[in-house]
C-alpha cells in the first residue's frame, strides 16, 4: 500500500519529464498547421494595388505558388522581406502576397520603399482570409501545389525551394 502511494506520483512525474523533453527539442516558430495536404479554403479579393481587380485561388489552380501573408506594421516581415525578394527573383516559384489587416496606402507605400516581391497582392483588410488560412501571426508563408492543396506552412527557404522543384516533378 504504502510502496502504491509513492509509484504513482513517481510514474506521473516520469510522463512529465518525458513530455517536457519531447517540447524542447520542438521549434516554436514551426507550428504545424492542420490544413497541410488539405485544399486551400476559397477566397476571392480585391488586389491591393488595383481594387477594381480581384484575385481569387482559384486563378492559381494547375499551377505551384507561394502565398506570403505580410503587413507593413509587421517587423518580422520587414526582417523576411530580403527572403521573399530573392525567392521572387529566382523565379522558381510565383510568390502571391496577402496584405492581412493592413491600411491600403500603408501596405503600398512599404512595398514602394522596400521592394515588391508580388506577382500581386489581395488585400484582406479585416483579416477574414487570414483567419480561414489559420494566420496566428504575421509573416506566414504557405506553398499550394497545382491542384490547390497546402502542402507548406511557414517559411524556410531550405525546406520550400526543394518542395517547390518536387512539385513541379524537376527533382
């Protein structure tokens, strides 16, 4: 009885270190994201440089593309914006931006000074796209293959150049 009593809050505190180990090897910034291998949730905006103009998804389907959600009030994506650039010059991929809860002229005004790297970008002004695409934080990058199916979310530049040429069957 008395031998009981100390094993099971030893067995429990065993569980934990286990758990707790297993949390330290995980990177926080990867949050996996349960729309991966899942079809792209639907949307259909404006563009933000042309708001007569809208962009859909849809426009993308049978092709490989990245979608880079950023904002100009966003200091990481100032930090991952020399990225996108390269990824954008390089040409191995179309990047498509998502200008997420953002005022208009601001999101222009920072793509003017410090370069856009968007074949466009659709304006999700209240953030409603962003939430459907599990946004938590800005920037978020996620890579849809040709039939529109998440295959990626975040950026990595090592991970998404190698899954980009697999997906388009160049590997």
């Amino acid at each position: 009885m008395l031998r009981a009593r100390f094993l099971i809050p030893l067995a429990i505190f065993a569980v934990m270190v286990v758990f707790l180990g297993i949390g330290l090897t995980l990177d926080p910034r990867e949050v996996p994201s349960p729309l991966i291998n899942k079809p792209a949730p639907p949307f259909e905006l404006q563009q933000l440089h042309d708001p007569a103009k809208t962009f859909s998804q849809k426009d993308m389907l049978g092709k490989v593309w990245m979608l880079n959600v950023w904002a100009s009030w966003c200091v990481a994506c100032r930090e991952e914006h020399q990225t996108i650039l390269a990824l954008a010059r390089g040409g191995a991929i179309p990047v498509f931006g998502l200008n997420y809860k953002d005022e208009r002229a601001d999101g222009i005004n920072w793509l003017n000074k410090l370069g856009n790297p968007y074949q466009l970008s659709a304006y999700d002004r209240d953030g409603r796209i962003g939430i459907d695409y599990g946004v938590y934080g800005v920037p978020e990058t996620y890579v849809i293959d040709k039939a529109g199916v998440i295959r990626y979310k975040r950026i990595v530049r090592d991970k998404i150049l190698p899954l980009v040429k697999e997906l388009n069957g160049n590997a």
